[in-house]
C-alpha cells in the first residue's frame, strides 16, 4: 500500500473534480454512473460540500433540486426521480404509487421515504466555504425555511413519545440500508410471498450480488414500501402497521448536528431559535440517556415496535461524536471501542479504519455494502468528531487510510476493510467514480491546504 506522502494530491483532486463532472446530469449530481440514475437525499448534501470548494453554482444546484421534491409535510424524500432514467432503477417512480399521500409534490416523481438529514450542516459548509458572502447568505436565506420545515416534519411526525429522538420506518432510510443491526428487526418481519407486489431487481444490472444486499432482503423492503402505499403515506396510519421502527443512532445524531448549524446559521439572517435549540437539548438528552451504552462504549439503536435495544456493533453508533453529542469521558469510551478488536481488528486481521461492522462478529462480511466496507463519508464524520474532542492522531489516521483508499484502488462506493489480503486483486466495491467518495476527497484535501 502506497504511504500517505506519495500520494499526488493534486492529482486525486484533479480526477475527484472530473468524476463529479461527468455524473452531473444538468441539474443535480447523479451518486454514481450507473447503479444510482436519480438523485439521492443524503448524497446530494455530500456532493455538495464538495462542490462548495469550487463551483458553488452546482452546491447550490444540488440542495435546490433536491428541496424541490419537498413534501407539504416537510419530508425532503430519498430519491428525487430523473425522469429520462426512470425505468433504470428499481423502484421506479410510479412503483411508490406517491400520489396516494396528501403531501407529495405534483410536479415531481420521488419516493416515499426519507435518509439522514445532512442539509443543515451542509448549508453551514456552504455559507463557510463561500467566497461571495452575499450570495451565500441569500442562499442560507432561501434553503433555512425549507430546511426548517424538514426538521419540523421530523419532531412533529416521526417522535412520537416527544423524546426528540426521530424514528427510522425504513432500512433505507438510515443510509446504512443492510447493516445487520437490522437483521433481527428484518428477521420479524412476516408476510405471505404471493402477496408482496410483483418486482424485478435493477441493482445486478450494475452490481456485484456477491457486493448488494440479497433477495431476502428486497422482499422486506418491498413489502415495508406496499405498506406505506396501503396507508396513503399517513405517518399515523404507517406508525400503527408498520414493523419497522427504529430510533438509529446515525440519523438522530445527523439531525442534532444539522440542528446546530441551524441555530448557528439563524443568527445571520436573524431567524429565531428557541424551537430549534429546544428540539437539539432534547434531542442530546434522549441519545445520552436512552441509546448511549455505559458498557461497550457506543450508541445503541432502539426498536420501537418490540420496544427494545438494538446492542449497536456498526460504526453508525461511534458517529455521534460528530455532533459532539458525548462528553470527554464518553467520547474516550467511543475511542477505546473504535481501537478494540471490534474496529480495528486483530493482529491476523488488520483493518483499515473504519470498517463499517465489527470485523470479529460472524455477521461481518467485508465486501457486502453496509455489513463490513469502510465508507468514506462514515469517516469524515468520524475524523471531524475526533478531532474536535482533540483525538488528533486517530483524526488523521481516518482521513489518511481514506485517501490512501482511494488513491490506491479508485473512487468507489465501499471499500474492503481488511488490510493485506494475500492474493487479494480488488479492495473497491459497489459503483466505481462514486460522487461522494470524490467531493469528501476534495474536502478532506482542502482541509490539508488549511490546517
Ligand atoms: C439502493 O438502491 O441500494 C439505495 O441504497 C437505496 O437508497
């Protein structure tokens, strides 16, 4: 493996920049060539931290477009469908059969969930990296009411306990789609096969089944998804049926830092704050007191529908350092468990930082999407978590093992985790000249340049 010093910088951010201009469609940035035709939630605010070094015409582009797929409710949906590529992906438009619900825009084809919500701290990058203030706050002027809305649709309809801790109704909506944390939630999951609605997979198109989630799983989403349809989208009808909920570590503690940059932003534009800032101490409270864990050092999920804990094993429970969520004492726990055997591996199985599922569970599979690769934007948000509670090594070994990821094997989706496999051709999965892997690149380069 190359060594962090012989990486050409330039270079990398070079074909990072040409990557994100080739799968630029116009409007928005499609995640990858092929395997992602639309535009997804969570990606499009990652890209556009990236384009916000350089082109901040195509950051703001990004979150304008997505924001345009709104709902009336405030949901800000998973995918905002191309309408030319439609029938390239499943599920496709018409499959969420979207005009069943009150809230879904008419003018725009998207589906029915949402992902975590970047947007607030995306915003935040947006304004900080801005040459042109003005523009940029008549930008954060224009998205903070938008993004407002959102995080209203997400404590008045997906907190049902008033704990300020969101629900998740949908694997994918947690971004982390077939993390085994939702194994035993999809395991419950009971439904007679004759009836779940005919469908055929458009993944293996352009992805390695040995690399996606399996058939087992596309039954259970496509059956959550006939659910939704049968409740016309009515959060309160969904609550009641669905046997998917779950409080997930990962998107809460995305909510509370977009929450922070909101409340940071508002000052600017001179937006009142008392309900964000109730919403985010609630919000740090429920996760320090109902998901932190005190005996192995993570942040538990919690599944609502069984009422309970789900013992955290994948990285998603380490992220909540990025919204400065635990204190010092805590975050040194987060530490110790992100250098045990559970993420760093062991002696015969080294790992690169850091791997998605712990590397010494049977249920770690290094090659298959979100039950073991190392994701680049998992760590980003943990080398910026570190380093702010002053864990400046590890900070840096996060963001130098990414690079050197990258550098090494190309700008994919995922990468294997497991350092030194003899014989071993690939470390890279999933799509190739994946967008986010190339804006966090630019990113994380553009932080060498400042610090
Ligand atoms: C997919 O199609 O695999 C996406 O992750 C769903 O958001």
């Amino acid at each position: 493996m190359h060594t962090a010093e012989l990486i050409d910088f330039k270079a990398l951010v070079a074909e990072a920049k040409d990557i994100l201009a080739g799968n630029w469609t116009g409007k928005f940035t499609k995640p990858a060539p092929n395997l992602y035709p639309h535009q997804w939630n969570w990606d499009a605010g990652f890209i556009a931290i990236g384009y916000s070094h350089y082109y901040m015409d195509r950051a703001e582009s990004e979150l304008r477009s997505l924001f345009s797929g709104q709902w009336d409710n405030g949901m800000v949906p998973q995918i905002i469908f191309n309408p030319e590529f439609d029938y390239n992906y499943f599920p496709s438009s018409d499959f969420w059969e979207t005009w069943r619900s009150f809230s879904a825009p008419e003018n725009k084809k998207t589906s029915g969930i949402t992902m975590p919500p970047v947007h607030g701290f995306v915003l935040q990058h947006i304004y900080d990296n801005a040459k042109d203030k003005m523009r940029a706050l008549n930008f954060v002027k224009e998205m903070f009411p938008k993004i407002l809305k959102m995080h209203h649709y997400f404590y008045n309809h997906r907190d049902p306990f008033n704990e300020g801790l969101v629900y998740i109704r949908h694997p994918w909506e947690s971004g982390t789609d077939n993390s085994p944390t939702w194994d035993a939630p999809m395991e419950r999951i009971t439904f007679d096969k004759i009836k779940i609605p005919p469908y055929k997979r458009k993944d293996l198109d352009n992805g390695h089944a040995e690399h996606r989630p399996t058939d087992y799983d596309y039954n259970r989403y496509i059956h959550l998804i006939d659910i939704y349809r049968k409740c016309d989208y009515n959060e309160e009808a969904i609550l009641e049926r669905c046997p998917f909920v779950i409080q997930d570590p990962l998107f809460n503690c995305i909510l509370v830092k977009s929450n922070q940059a909101l409340i940071e932003l508002a000052t600017l534009i001179d937006e009142d704050v008392e309900q964000l800032t109730k919403w985010n101490e609630l919000s740090i409270k429920s996760m320090n007191e109902k998901l932190w864990n005190p005996k192995t050092g993570i942040y538990d999920a919690y599944d609502l529908h069984n009422d309970e804990r789900i013992e955290m094993q994948a990285s998603s429970g380490l992220i909540p350092v990025y919204a400065h969520i635990p204190n010092a004492e805590q975050a040194q726990q987060i530490v110790d468990r992100l250098l045990s055997k559970s993420f760093s591996g062991s002696a015969d199985q080294n790992t690169y930082l850091c791997p998605s599922y712990n590397p010494t569970s049977p249920k770690f599979n290094p090659k298959k999407y979100w039950r073991g690769p190392v994701w680049i934007n998992m760590n980003w948000m943990l080398h910026h978590g570190l380093k702010h509670y002053g864990f400046t090594d590890l900070a840096e070994q996060l963001k130098q093992e990414s690079l050197e990821l990258i550098n090494h094997y190309g700008f994919y989706e995922y990468f294997d985790p497991i350092k030194d496999v003899v014989g071993k051709e690939k470390q890279g999965y999933g799509s190739h000249r994946f967008s986010w892997s190339a804006a966090l690149c630019i990113d994380f380069l553009q932080d060498e340049e400042d610090d």
